[in-house]
C-alpha cells in the first residue's frame, strides 16, 4: 500500500468553539429565570430586604385569620371553610361576564309591561360590568329597580300635586275660589282639548300656571254663554213673537224689530248648542 493510500483525505471535524456553546446556553434562559438574574445581579447583601417574620411567628402570605398564633400552626379548618364558601359563591352567582353582553335580563311577570330604554339600559350594563356584577346580581338589580318605579312615580305625582295646591292657594285665597275655577279650568280643558290631549290630564292637571290660564278661558266661555243665552227666547215667548202682526208685516213699524228678535233666538239657540257639544 502506498503512502498515499495511508492519507486519511475526508474533511476533518472542527473543534468544538467554546463561545459558541456559551452563547448557545444564554440564549435558551427562560423569561423567568432572566428576571430572577437580572433582579440577583442587581441586588447587594446591603440592599436585599431581609424577610422578617411576623411577631406571631405567622409566615409570609399567610392571612392572619388563618394563623393560630398559640399553636403556630396554620388553621387548616378555616381555610377549607373559606375555599367551600368561595366555591359556593362562585357555584351560585358565577363570574363576572366577559363583557355587557353576557347581561341578560328576564323580567318577572309583573315587570313585563315595562318598556326599557335600549341606550339607557345599555349604559347601566356597563356601569354593572364595571362594578364586576354577576349576571344574577345585574339580575337582582335590575328586578328590584324595576319594582320600586311604580312607588316612586306615584311618590312624584303626590309631590307635584301637593305643590301645585300650595300655588293656587297663593293666587286663589280660600276653598271656594279653589273649587270654582278648578271647576272652569276644567270645563275649558274637556272643550279644547283633543282627545290624545285628554289622556294627559293626570300629567298637565298638576301644572298651576296651565290651570290658571284654563280658568280664565273658563270664565270668558261662560260668560259668552250667559250672554248668548239672554238672546235665547222661551218657547212661548217665541211663538207670541212669530204670531205678531207686525213679524210678516214688513210694513208694520215693529215689523224689524219683532223680526230681530226672532232671528237672534235661532243665532244664539245655535251658538248654544255649538258649545254645549263641545
């Protein structure tokens, strides 16, 4: 065999680069571990906090009320009551939705009628979620907020009728004037207002300067009738005025006048009816 068959010819392997290994090794550290290195090269003996015990002997992060300072124990019975109470809450009420959406409020039977507002309803989720209120306790809420809207509008109405009586009377001295031109003020509402207008009486029937207008449009309506019905004839009346000479006579010298007479009845008897009717 020659010598050059004793040369080995195959590419020889590279020593291993120990810079390269190293810098192999930092690069696989993990987030923590680079923290806990960061905070470790940073801190000196003089700067670490030494973890001080408690007086009790209670260690770090154990509550208090967890902590039998005689026995220097932890009490183990307390903490399961705690964890099946958590549990139990959590098992009842659940967590917080992941947003308002997961809201959802069924009304009882006698809330159904109640129509919410969507963007008012909408806010009051958001103010929940941001609380951290379970769907059940937004379904709490909303159930006894709801239930309180009816005594609180009545509350409303009997306050709004009480300050409208106590304006009145500062305008109308006593009782009587009170019940008479309420009496007027209404007597003009039911002849000018329309029927959709009608329906808001328990609502603009406690407003005081409305009814002080309406009772002076009352008092103008009856005088016009009392005026309109001194026109108007008694039947026996009109039947001795129609049988006068003078009434187709036009040459009678009371012919005009018996004829005035006559026509403002028929005026006035219509006028009468017309407001009567409304």
């Amino acid at each position: 065999m020659s010598e050059a068959a004793d040369i080995d010819t195959s590419t020889p392997q590279a020593a291993p680069d120990a810079g390269a290994s190293a810098a192999a090794a930092t690069q696989t550290a993990s987030f923590l571990e680079s923290m806990t290195a960061e905070a470790t090269a940073s801190a000196t003996p003089s700067d670490a906090a030494p973890v001080v015990p408690a007086a009790d002997g209670r260690p770090e992060g154990v509550p208090e009320k967890f902590w039998d300072a005689e026995k220097k124990a932890i009490r183990t019975d307390d903490v399961l009551k705690s964890y099946t109470a958590l549990e139990q809450r959590m098992r009842d009420g659940g967590a917080p939705p992941k947003d308002v959406t997961g809201y959802a409020f069924e009304p009882p039977e006698e809330l159904k009628d109640i129509s919410l507002d969507p963007e008012r309803t909408e806010d009051f989720k958001k103010f929940c979620h941001g609380l951290g209120l379970t769907n059940k306790q937004y379904q709490g809420v909303m159930e006894r907020y709801l239930g309180t809207i009816g005594d609180i509008a009545e509350q409303a109405m009997q306050y709004q009728h009480d300050e409208c009586a106590a304006a009145l009377k500062a305008v109308w001295k006593n009782d009587a004037d009170i019940r008479k031109n309420v009496g007027l003020a209404l007597k003009a509402f039911n002849a000018l207002a329309d029927e959709d207008i009608k329906a808001e009486l328990p609502r603009l029937g406690n407003n005081p300067a409305l009814l002080r207008i309406l009772a002076k449009v009352g008092a103008e309506m009856q005088e016009d009738t009392a005026t309109v019905a001194q026109h108007v004839q008694q039947p026996e009346d009109l039947s001795a005025l129609m049988k006068h000479p003078a009434y187709f006579n036009e040459q009678h010298p009371e012919h005009e006048r018996i004829k005035a007479k006559v026509r403002a009845h028929f005026e006035a008897q219509e006028k009468l009816n017309a407001k009567r009717a409304a």
